[in-house]
C-alpha cells in the first residue's frame, strides 16, 4: 500500500516508530507523551500513521494507553521464553541483575496436594520456600517453591538469598534434567500486589512448574506469580512433523 503522495505507509509507519524511540530515550518512565495530534504535525504523518506506530510500542510494553488520561511511557516488557533456565539465569543473559528477597521458609509434611505433585507420601516433609524475585531492583515475580527435604537435608533460608536455586542443585550433584509447566492468566491478591508494587487486582501470569532430575525424580515443584505489567511470553513455534 502507497499514500498517493509519498512512501509507502509501512515505510512512514517504522519512521514514526525510529522517532517515537529516539524520544523515548530522553523520557521517564512514567511520563506522558504529548498529544497525537501534535506528534502527527511535528513528524508529517497522518493520526492513524502515528497511532499504528504507538499500538506497536504499546503491545512491547513500552508505552501505556490509559483511557481519558493519555499515553505514559512505561518499563519495557521481559520476554520469558518457556525454557529450563531458573529465573536468575533468564536475567543475567537479558543484561540484568538478579536478585531475591525471601519472604517464608518452613519445613513440614507435604499433604496430600503437594504429595500427589512430588510424587511423595503426604507425610513426607517438604521445604516451603517463598520468594520476592527481583531484577535491578524492582519486583518482578513471587516464587512459592516445594522441596523434598531429604533432597538437600541441610537446605537453610539463608542457602537461597540472592542465587539460583538451580545453581545449588548442581553444587550437590543433581542436574535439572525435564519439567512440565502450565501458564494461566490471573490477578494480584491485596498481598501479592503489595510485594510486586502493582495495583490490586492487576494482570498477572502464575507459573506452575514440576522439575525432575535425571532420574526422573520429582526435585521441585513450583507456583510463580509474575506482574502481567512487565512480563510477555515468548515462543519458538517450528511446524508439526509429517
């Protein structure tokens, strides 16, 4: 598609996307853009030009459209890719750092909920491990993690501060080997907002994960809850074989 006098609407439409970024970049987060009407002038665009670029930058996170108010420059969203990698390597390999925060530690059976997921008597006793996840400062995600005790007996609260607890596993010889995860749309309670800094009821996405070692035995099974706000899911789709 051409406009009848000028380039190509998909060429005007990522000129207006090099701008909007080069004004990002002088921008806090949190301030507003100013109006469509005078950033369509001042870059010689038509409003739709200029409100196709937006919903782009919209959609990566880095703008918010609030209804009657405007346009407010936000943090950039994280890509979580549905690998294996604990959450600490996930942010050192996106230039981050890592960080956590622990908010409970307990010992005791595992009941028949949590027996059933490790695949242990409900007598058994498990770590209950809870953690505010945090990348250069800010909360990102809270972790509620389940551990057979007799996997790392001598486990303490201060084992887990501010490191992988997948580091730690490979330190007693045990190599994450597969998982299963599911992934469902929820919002914040009044406590988890106000761990993750959001408003209550705000959009987030709660992580369930089962990891097994190379023995296939269940090593941890996980709940986390990370800000809708901050987080997109990232895929790798290849075709179905034939």
């Amino acid at each position: 598609m051409r406009a009848a006098d000028g380039p190509p609407v998909r060429t005007k439409r990522k000129t207006v996307r090099r701008e909007l970024q080069a004004m990002l970049a002088h921008l806090d987060v949190g301030d507003v853009l100013p109006p469509e009407r005078r950033l369509a002038e001042e870059f010689g665009v038509s409003r739709p030009t200029l409100r196709a670029a937006i919903e782009q930058l919209v959609a990566e996170g880095r703008l918010d459209r609030r209804q009657g108010s405007g346009t407010y420059v936000t943090k950039p969203k994280i890509a979580v890719p549905l690998t294996m990698s604990s959450f600490t390597e996930d942010m050192i390999r996106r230039g981050m750092r890592p960080d956590s925060r622990s908010l409970s530690f307990g010992r005791g059976p595992a009941g028949a909920r949590i027996g059933e997921r490790l695949s242990v008597s409900p007598l058994q006793e498990v770590f209950t491990i809870r953690r505010l996840r945090l990348a250069d400062g800010s909360p990102m995600a809270i972790e509620t993690m389940y551990v057979p005790q007799d996997l790392l007996p001598g486990l303490r609260r201060d084992d887990l501060e501010g490191r992988s607890f997948y580091e730690l596993l490979r330190e007693h010889g045990i190599v994450i080997a597969s998982g299963a995860e599911t992934i469902e749309p929820t919002v914040t309670t009044t406590e988890e907002a106000g761990h993750l800094q959001v408003p209550v009821h705000a959009p987030a996405f709660l992580f369930k994960r089962l990891s097994r070692s190379e023995d296939g035995r269940a090593v941890e099974y996980v709940r986390s809850l990370y800000r809708g706000d901050r987080y997109r899911i990232e895929l790798d789709l290849r075709p179905a074989p034939q």
